[in-house]
C-alpha cells in the first residue's frame, strides 16, 4: 500500500521547565494528527508527513530514546530511504534540540523552521508566511505547551495554511506521569477528524480540557456565600439534583446535590466536598456559560 501524502503543517516543540514534548498539526486531510503526530515523555517528539512514512513516528521515539539527537535521528531514518525527496519529517529530542528535513520533490510550497525548542513545517501551503507566522506565534505564545502549540496551528491557518482547504487538526502534549490517572505520559491528546473549521475547533477544545483536567490555582477559590449558594441552588433545583429550600443556606443537602451535579458533568478535578465550601472560579464560568 503507497504511503498517504499528507499535505500538511505541523509544529514540534519541547517545554523545558514542564518536562513536555509536542506535536501540533492542521490538514486538507482525514484525521491527520492519527498519523502526522508522535511523542513520548523523555524521548522527544515526531511529526512525518508529506509523502507519510508513519513508521518514521515510532523509530524516531526509539532512535532519540537511546540517546540520539534529533539531527542524528533524521540523518538515520532518511538514510536508505528511497523515497527522501518526498518526505517531509521534524524531531524535537529530549534536550529540546530540533531539525526538520523537506525533500525537493514536496509539493510547493513547502519548507520548514526551526528554532529554540521547535521547528514548523508544511508542504502545499499557500506560501512560506504560513510557517513564519507560526514560529512568530509560538515564540511569543503564553501559557503550557499545548495552548502555545495550538496559538501556533492558528496564527499558520489565519496566515494562508494549506492551500487545498481544511479539514483536520491535533495537538499531542506528553509529559511524564501527566495522563489521566498519573500511569502514562499523555496529558493532552485532542483531534478534530473532520470539521469546516479544524483549527478553530481545536482551540474550542483546547478550553474543555483546561477546564475538565486543568489545575485549580488555590490562590483564586472564592468561598460560597448566601448569593452564590442561593445561585446555584436555584440551578441545582431547576436541573432536578436539589428539592430543598433555595434559601442560600450551603447546608448538607446543599452539597450532596451540587456533588452529584460535578459528578454528572465530570468536574471532580476542580470541586469536591473535601472542600466544599469554596469554588474555582472556573467552574462557576462554566456553569453561568452552560447553564
């Protein structure tokens, strides 16, 4: 079976200080990220694509894992590869060092950047703006690595992105022990398949996970007085979690309902009775947005 040509741009990069590694990519193309995108907590991340040789993904991990640095891991996988000038691939290894490698015969326009901890890459693009745009982004982005690999993804698809269209997009974010249960490394993995605006989904994405497995800040839980109780007790009365009176008391019954509510909407990151009288201003956010 010939390899899919994947007619992409995509972003690697390493956060240092979060010991994380990343992928970000948007495509005219089915469930790019399925196939562009690879990383793994200390070894580093991978992005393959034009003419796609996946199997690129894996070996670079292990390649990079053994010790290797992304220049030497691209020199060894292209090596005796007879289909170089058609591949487009990008390693970001353990120590942050990246390069990128664009064979002559990628569809135009196609090229690549590499920087302090990242490198951009795309083929087909409406021009090399695409790429700059995104460098630009990521460098001045705040936030972790996954919101500045996605304000990268977006600043290329606003700056022309692929020329055929769009239809996919991902980000992959691994860290180690930072997956849900704390026995993997994945921390963030979001794929928009099909979609008119791939990228813009994403970002949207982006924001539910921050909210459902993002980190409290202690420093900003504001304590539930007779307003906010009152509040959300008519909520909770309203969507059938609470019969008693809606008369701002934070009182037992109070809690169980709004518990079984946090429950039901999956928030148990950011509330629970262990500390049940004072809230993460994100969840109320939520709530007032949502409901």
């Amino acid at each position: 079976m010939n390899a899919p040509t994947l007619h992409t741009f995509s972003i690697v990069a390493h956060d240092p200080a979060a010991r994380a590694w990343g992928v970000a990519v948007a495509s005219k193309f089915l469930a790019a990220g399925a196939l562009v995108s690879w990383a793994r907590a200390g070894a580093g991340a991978v992005a393959t694509q034009a003419f796609a040789r996946v199997g690129f993904g894996l070996a670079g991990l292990d390649l990079m894992a053994g010790g290797l640095s992304a220049q030497e891991t691209l020199d060894r996988l292209l090596r005796d590869d007879p289909l170089r000038d058609r591949r487009q691939v990008a390693c970001v290894d353990a120590e942050g060092r990246s390069a990128a490698f664009t064979g002559e015969g990628c569809f135009a326009w196609a090229g690549h950047r590499t920087g302090d901890g990242y490198a951009c890459q795309g083929n087909i693009l409406t021009g090399p703006e695409t790429l700059d745009a995104m460098a630009a982004a990521f460098e001045a982005a705040p936030g972790d690595l996954g919101a500045r690999l996605v304000a990268a993804l977006a600043a290329g698809d606003s700056a022309g992105g692929d020329r055929r269209g769009k239809q996919s997009a991902a980000v992959l974010v691994v860290t180690p022990g930072g997956g849900y249960g704390g026995d993997n490394d994945r921390y963030l993995d979001l794929r928009v398949d099909d979609d008119p605006d791939p990228v813009g989904r994403l970002a949207r994405l982006l924001k539910l996970h921050d909210l459902y497995f993002g980190q409290t800040d202690p420093a900003r839980l504001m304590p539930i007085d007779a307003a906010l109780a009152r509040e959300l007790q008519a909520l909770l009365a309203r969507l059938g979690y609470y019969q008693g009176p809606v008369d701002g008391a934070w009182s037992s019954a109070t809690i169980d309902a709004f518990w079984a509510f946090v429950g039901t909407e999956n928030l148990e990151e950011r509330w629970s009775p262990d500390d049940a009288h004072r809230l993460d201003p994100v969840i109320l956010d939520f709530i007032r947005e949502r409901f």
